[in-house]
C-alpha cells in the first residue's frame, strides 16, 4: 500500500481586459502581423487598477474547489506559484487562505517563475506521499504585466496576466484507480539568469524593476532544456512519447511549443495551445491550459499527460500525469 496524489478538481480565472495586438501597435514599434508571426500571440488579457494576484488567485481556487466538490475546510495547505506577489511579504498563499476563510492549515509561495506550477505540483505531490497533507490547494497566478517595461517591443507583447489552480488529494493506491502524479522533475541553473531576469527587487535596487530577456538565448535553452526534460520524464516511468495522450506546455511561444513537440515526435493536435488568447502569464499558463482542456472535455480518464515548463533563474521542469 502506498499513498499517491491525483489532482481532483481544476480552475481558472482571466482578467476582462483584452489588449489586442493591434492595441500595442498605436504604443510600440510592432504590429499584429510581427507578432503574430513571431510568438503566435494575438492578445493578452491584463488586470485593471486594484486587481491584484491575490484577487485572480482566489478566483481560481474557488473554481477548483467547486470542481472538486471541496470548501476550504478540507483544504490543508494552499501554495501559491508567483512572481508577482501582492506585497513583498506576507505570501499571497496566507493572503488567499484568509479571502477563503480558511483559519487552520498553512499557506506558503514558490518562485521559480514560468516554472512556478510546477515546481510548486511537484512539492504538494511529495507532501501527500509523505503524509504531511492529505489535499493541497496549489495555484498559479501572475500579475505580470505591472512588471513590464511597456517601451519595450522586446518584451511587452509577450506576457498577459491570469491564474489557474487545481486540487492535490491523497488516495490509497490499492483503490484500483490508476490515476496519479507520476513523477516530477525540476532542474535550474543560476549561470543562465541573466538572459530572463528583473532588474531590480527589494533586496538590491529598493525597486519593482521591469522584465529584461535575450529572446534567441532563451529560445535555444527553452527548446533543448523541454525537450530533455519530458524525455527524463518519460524514462523515469518507463514510457515513449508515443504514450502521451497530451502535452500541457508552459505558453511561452508558439515556435517553442512547435519545436518542443516535434522533438517529442508529437502531432500539433496533441498540444494543448492557449498562448494565442493568453500570451505567456507565467506561473498561471499551464494551470489555465490544462483548465481548459479538461473543462471542455479533450483530457480524459486514463490518458497520459505531461506538463513541462522553462523560466527565469535558468529554472525548467516537467510532471507526468496519468489523469
């Protein structure tokens, strides 16, 4: 008998706003077609005054509660996966546990940027298996547009704000049910931080800072780091890529997404694609993808999943589902 995690219940929350990019057009040096072309983008949604990532998080855990059949009672912990906190301290973990009303258990953020989801997947799936928690709420938000240099063609057509979560619980793997977390896999390294990092924080300049990328060197490591990083997973549960049923990608670009899966050996209908409405919204995109597909009926009982992410630091990672 062992303990395992499946994730229960999935939800999302996107902003109202929709900036087109025909919208950045009339601000920056750019235009749909460029865009378009480069990144697959078409829009982005961005939070208004006052909507903080606390406000997006707490949307989508509710929605993963409802969908688990859940109230924040039967949740023990909430991680939160940001870059982009409410305040530097306290987490935005403690502050959605307090809009949910939910006065035991605890609460904590992870940052490990686009990799947030999951870095944060695989440490509720090690909490459950080791019996420290029996359900964790673990959600991916972002407000990254506050972080963003909008002068900045480079980098300001890229990203867009959202968050997504899902429901870890624990279950007797002797129930005859097959679905788990299969395994997950995190990796970074701190040499490749300057070609996607912010120029500033609390603790050096006092100051937010904005977003700064190298967009070719992050291409070439994302790419090559994806790609190895799924087949490390697959290798670890004894699998090809022939046995997944979908692949849930961090939304970064929809050349990266192409050339990912084509060194998977993967059909594009295989993919599950957001980026075009969403852009990249960080820790939030594989939440609000893998959301989606299973709320309009693509992912099913019994297949193969597998979600894979790269981010600043250099941090990449990659977690195997049987759903």
């Amino acid at each position: 008998m062992a303990i395992v995690s499946r994730i229960i219940g999935t939800g999302s929350h996107l902003p109202e706003k929709i900036i087109t990019n025909d919208e950045l057009s009339k601000k920056v040096d750019t235009s749909d077609e460029w865009i378009t072309e480069r990144t697959g983008i078409r829009e982005r949604r961005v939070v208004k005054d006052g909507e903080t990532t606390s406000i997006l998080a707490l949307q989508a855990a509710e929605n993963a509660l409802e969908a688990a059949n859940i109230t924040p009672a039967d949740i023990d912990v909430i991680i939160v996966a940001t870059t982009t906190p409410d305040n530097t301290f306290p987490s935005t973990a403690t502050k959605v546990q307090a809009m949910l009303g939910m006065h035991h258990g605890y609460g904590f953020d992870i940052q490990a940027v686009c990799s947030g989801f999951i870095y944060a997947l695989s440490v509720a799936d090690g909490m459950i298996r080791s019996g420290q928690a029996n359900r964790v709420l673990v959600i991916g938000a972002e407000v990254i547009s506050r972080i963003l240099d909008w002068t900045d063609r480079s980098t300001c057509v890229l990203f867009g704000d959202g968050a997504g979560a899902v429901v870890l619980a624990g279950f007797d793997d002797s129930d005859g049910d097959t679905s788990r977390v299969l395994s997950t896999h995190l990796h970074s390294d701190g040499r490749l931080r300057e070609i996607l990092h912010v120029d500033g924080g609390p603790g050096s300049t006092g100051t937010i800072g904005h977003l700064r990328m190298l967009g070719r060197e992050v291409f070439r490591h994302a790419v090559n780091n994806l790609a190895a990083v799924a087949e490390e997973a697959l290798a670890a549960n004894n699998l090809t890529s022939s046995d997944i049923d979908w692949l849930v990608p961090h939304q970064a670009n929809k050349r990266i997404l192409d050339g990912t899966a084509k060194k998977l050996g993967l059909n594009d209908d295989q993919v599950v694609i957001t980026v075009d409405r969403h852009a990249n919204t960080s820790a939030a995109s594989i939440p609000l993808a893998l959301d989606e597909a299973v709320r309009d009926g693509r992912i099913e009982k019994g297949q193969i999943i597998l979600m894979e992410a790269m981010g600043g630091g250099l941090t990449w990672g990659s977690a195997l589902l049987r759903w």
